[in-house]
C-alpha cells in the first residue's frame, strides 16, 4: 500500500455538501501514514462546523477496509484546519444535553404516515407560537428529504458556528421569529442525501444537540415519516416531553397513524401524546369560502381522538393557500385568512395542553 495508491481509494468518497466533489480534490486529507499493516489518515475540517464529519469520516474507513488486504488496520482521525491540533472533537458520541438546557418543551411532529402534512404544521405552528409570542425553535429531523428550508424561504442560508469552551456550535437561523435547523443548510440544493442508518441518526443529533437555541419555550421537531430505528433512536436520545400527532381524516392514513401513536405511548419510549390534529379535514375552493368537500372523509380525526382518549387539537382545512404558501416559503400562519386562524387557534390549544 502506497500513499498514492491510498489516496486514489479516497477519491471515492464524494461530500454531498459539495456539489459531490470528492474529499482529495477538496484538500481534505491531511495525512496518510501508513505502518506495517496500519493505515492511519487525516481528514481535515474546516472550523466551520460541518455536520457530515461523521459520515465523510465512516464512508472514508468503508472505502479503505474494502480496498487494503485483510487484517489491516485502519484509523480514520479528524483535525480542525485552522488549529492542526490533532485533537478529536465534537464526535457525536461526546454531545450533551447541554444546549437543550434552557428549553421548557421538546415536541415531536409526527405521523406514522407519510405526506399527511407533518411539515407543514410544523412550520406553521412554530410561526404561530411565535406569533402568540412564545420563544420558538423547530429542528427538521427529516435528514432524507428535509423540507423546513423551502417553506421557510431558508435555503441557501449557512448557519454559522461559535467556538463555546473546547466544542462549536451551530447557531440556527432566524425568521419569522422562529429559530430554525435543518440538515438542508449544508447540502446543495435539490441534492439527495444518501445515508446508511447510524449516520443518518448520528447527523440528525447533531442537528439537534450542537444548536445553541438558547432559552425557548418550544423546540418543535419535524419527524420523518414513518416509525423506524432512527425514529426511535431520535425520541430515546432526545429528551422530547412529548409528540403531537398529524393525520388525515382517511382511514388509510389512520392505520398508519395509530402505529405512530402506539410508538410513542410504548413502555420502553413512555411519552405524553399532546394531541391529533387533522389535516386536509375538508376541502374549501377559494371562490366558495363558505363551501366544506369531505374528500378524505368525515371527522376521522375526530373520531381516533375519540377512540384513544386524547384530544383534538383542531382540524386544518385543505386549501390551495396553504400549498402555495408552503412553497413560497412563507408560511400561512402569517396571515389573517382562514388558514392562518386555524393554525392560530391550533397554537393557542397546544400551548393550553403543554402548560396543564
Ligand atoms: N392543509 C393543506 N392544504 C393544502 N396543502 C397542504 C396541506 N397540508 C399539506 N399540504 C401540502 O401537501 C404536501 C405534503 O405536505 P408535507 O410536506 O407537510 O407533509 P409531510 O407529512 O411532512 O411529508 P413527509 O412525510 O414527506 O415528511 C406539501 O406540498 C404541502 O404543501
Ligand atoms: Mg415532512
């Protein structure tokens, strides 16, 4: 094994930050020594925080474990540049709680199901929490397909980092009031993030537990669809109060639905559901205000509130408004039209039920 022969290996793995330049065109590697059967090499970070240290840092070893005969040794080390100190940090496993410290109320926003909404009342609740005049904060734990920069109006912002003791942390970015956080800030735009699980799990705490959201009375988390590993992961390591539940009056949706709430309410998880809340209940066009279509049925939510004994937070109609709004990157919950009451009134009765 040469040194060139190992740099070759390591051009095979791509930042998907970086418009998917490989980390040797990038200058990234520090150092390649190698020792016998040893291969030690350094991956140099830029000061500024880059959250996908622990993916470069884990698809770096793959590439070489497959590529040096077996038995090699193989140590994958991270420097930050501007110090050369050759001194680890901020590794995932070293985060604490600490910057969740100042925060009264984690909450989930989740669904076992996808595409009922999740992010769209997320980012609408926190803009009309903050509206009501509360300290809000939102994480988009949606690492594959994160969706709060676009309708935030966010994207393309970078999120700056602070040198706090001996770590760094991300400072969200600021908006309507609201503190936001994505894994979206550091990918390029329309770019697929492609992880394997315990990175996705890793990048997504970092998100979360690297932010210095200082003292908020909600930090709101946008779930991703489903109800697996990273899922549970997420709400084991998180000290999350509690979750808010979204669905959509059909009964498809309300299966799925009924699995994200066991999830929560499972004895190894044990947290608090706050509530359901129902979106697309119904249907009004724009030139009949007055007009409710029942196309995904009636009062679905309504009735598995019933049924699982917890409360309807309120029903949010299915208006092209909150789509184009969405998609504007300005929030209807901004607004004084139908939708931005729900989401209002939607707000005020979370806060009723957090504060009981
Ligand atoms: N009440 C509504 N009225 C109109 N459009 C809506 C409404 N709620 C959500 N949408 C639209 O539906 C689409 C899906 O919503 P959203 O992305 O919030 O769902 P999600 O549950 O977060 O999806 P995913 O499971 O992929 O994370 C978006 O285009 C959004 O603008
Ligand atoms: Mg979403």
């Amino acid at each position: 094994m040469t040194e060139k022969e190992i740099l070759e290996w390591l051009r095979e793995v791509k930042h998907p930050g970086k418009g998917d330049q490989d980390i040797v065109s990038l200058g990234m590697v520090e150092n390649i020594e190698t020792q016998g059967s040893a291969v030690t090499v350094t991956l140099g970070f830029p000061k500024h925080r880059d959250p996908l240290t622990e993916y470069l840092v884990g698809s770096a070893r793959a590439v070489l474990y497959r590529q040096t005969p077996y038995g090699t040794t193989i140590d994958v080390k991270t420097v930050v540049k501007e110090e050369a100190a050759p001194k680890k940090k901020n590794k995932v496993t070293d985060l604490t709680l600490e910057e969740l410290g100042q925060v009264r109320h984690i909450i989930g926003i989740a669904s076992g199901k996808g595409g009922v909404g999740k992010s769209t009342v997320a980012v609408n609740l926190a803009v009309a929490l903050a509206r009501l005049g509360y300290k809000v904060g939102l994480a988009d734990a949606d690492v594959y397909g994160p969706s709060v920069p676009l309708m935030t109006g966010t994207t393309g912002m970078m999120p700056e980092a602070e040198a706090e003791g001996d770590k760094e942390v991300i400072l969200p970015v600021e908006k309507y009031g609201v503190k936001w956080m994505s894994i979206g800030y550091f990918a390029s735009e329309g770019q697929a993030l492609i992880w394997r699980g315990p990175m996705a799990c890793n990048a997504l705490k970092q998100m979360i537990l690297q932010v210095r959201w200082g003292a908020l009375d909600f930090l709101l988390i946008d779930m991703p669809p489903g109800t697996g590993d990273i899922h549970i992961s997420l709400v084991q390591d998180i000290p999350m109060e509690g979750a808010v539940i979204v669905t959509t009056p059909q009964a498809v949706a309300l299966a799925d639905v009924e699995k994200g709430i066991d999830m929560f309410r499972n004895e190894q998880i044990h947290r608090k559901v706050f509530g359901l809340i129902e979106n697309m209940a119904w249907f009004t066009p724009k030139e009949l205000p007055d007009n409710k279509y029942f196309i995904f049925g009636k009062d679905g939510g309504v009735k598995m509130a019933e049924r699982f004994g917890i409360p309807l937070l309120g029903q949010i109609p299915l208006v092209q408004g909150i789509r184009e709004c969405g998609d504007a990157g300005e929030p209807s919950a901004l607004g004084s039209g139908p939708d931005g009451v729900a989401f209002m009134e939607l707000a005020g009765r979370l806060a009723q039920e957090t504060e009981k």
